[in-house]
C-alpha cells in the first residue's frame, strides 16, 4: 500500500522526472526515450487505474447485497482524480480536458457515495 502511495505522489509531483528517470534507465539497455511530455506513457498507468475501478465496481456486485468496500475505494479514487484534477486545472493550465475531468469525477463520486450511503440505510 505504502508503494502505491508514493507511487502516487510521485506521479502527481515528479510526472517529467519520473520519466526523465525511466528513460535514463532504459538508455542503459539502448533503449528509446519517451519524450517528456508524451501522453502515452501515462495513458498507460490511466487503463490500469480504469480496470481496477472496473474490478471494484464487479466485486462490490458479484455477489447478493453489496459488499461495501470496494464501493469505498471507487469513491476514494474517483474523488482523488477529481481533486487532482481540479488542482491541474487551478496551478499547471486551465485546460478544458482537466475541469472536465473534475466535473464529471466528482460527480461519479459524489453519486457513488450518496447511493452508498441510501442503501446501507
């Protein structure tokens, strides 16, 4: 968990040295370099978070009733994507892709937490 935290981090304030990073170890084995700035690399990572947020919403309704804490882990990645987004859009640029993102994140969460909470009721 501590790994996936930093790793987190990491992403958030050391996108371009982590890559910068990563190429300088892949220029060791002749490897190309990505540059910088390449939405690639990261697209990458943005699947894998895809289908684990897939993965918890098909565990939290796999089997009768609900199991509630995948549903909260969905509600803590959505919120996060929507919060780091909203600080892209404030401090780095005031890109359309990053308020959206916010918006409908935020919403995702904010829905996911208020039927959570109903139907625990």
């Amino acid at each position: 968990m501590v790994v996936f935290a930093l790793g987190a981090i990491d992403f958030l304030i050391f996108p371009t040295l982590t890559l910068n990073v990563l190429n300088s170890a892949g220029s060791l084995f002749g490897m190309p370099a990505i540059p910088a700035r390449l939405t690639e690399f990261w697209a990458v990572l943005a699947v894998a978070y895809m289908v684990l947020v897939a993965a918890f919403c098909w565990e939290a309704t796999r089997e009768r009733g609900l199991d509630a804490q995948p549903v909260r882990f969905l509600v803590l990645g959505k919120t996060t994507s929507s919060l780091v987004s909203l600080l892209y859009f404030v401090v780095v640029v005031h890109a359309f892709a990053f308020l959206a993102n916010f918006l409908v994140d935020g919403f995702i969460a904010a829905g996911t937490f208020a039927l959570l909470r109903s139907y625990k009721r």
